[in-house]
C-alpha cells in the first residue's frame, strides 16, 4: 500500500492554528487517467467535472451542414461540493502560477 503523510493544521486561516492532525493518504486504489479535454455541469448544490479525449480527428461533414465534428470520449467524472471546488481552483491557480513563474506564461488557444 503506498501512504503519503502529512501533517496540517485545523482551522480557518494559518493565522488561527487549530490542533495538529496527520492525515494519512492510501493511494492503493488510485488509477491515473490522462485528459485534455473538460467539461462543467453546475447545480445548486454540486459541479460535476467531466474528463476526457479530445482525438483530434476531424469526423466528415455531416447533415446538419457542420464542416466537420471532433470526437471527445468522455472518461472519467468528478462530483464535487462548491467549497471543494472552490479550494481545487485555488490549488489549481496556485500550481499554475509557480509554474508559469518558472517556465514562463502558459498560452491558451480559446475557441472562438
């Protein structure tokens, strides 16, 4: 069984230490899954995060008069509480940021 351990304080804020507590982490069920595309379903209560692949083959045109379609194979799905996305999305720009700080700006290719 493979473990990650930590140890973090409980509380609200680093400035308000709560009691130390170690927090093992069992990673012997995990599978890793690769994805390059995503998609975002809200609701009140919780955001479902799909993952997947975009295969990047351009299907032919079709007959509702689209030039063409990309297939994107959904793998995987997350569901999660809004405070849970709220502290990925703060992790998420924290990693992004120290990496751009150490490789330089990420460029996104938007649709348009």
């Amino acid at each position: 069984m493979t473990q990650q351990e930590t140890t973090e304080n409980i509380g609200n804020s680093p400035q308000k230490a709560g009691p130390r507590v170690m927090i093992r982490v069992d990673e012997s069920a995990m599978s890793t899954h690769y994805a390059n595309a995503f998609r975002t379903f809200p609701t009140t209560e919780e955001l479902t995060l799909d993952f997947g692949l975009n295969m990047m083959t351009q299907l032919p045109p079709d007959a509702t008069g689209a030039d063409g379609a990309m297939q994107l194979t959904i793998n995987d799905r997350v569901i999660m509480n809004y405070q849970m996305a709220k502290r990925l999305a703060i992790s998420l720009g924290n990693v992004i940021r120290a990496h751009e700080e150490k490789f330089g700006e990420i460029k996104l290719q938007l649709p348009e």
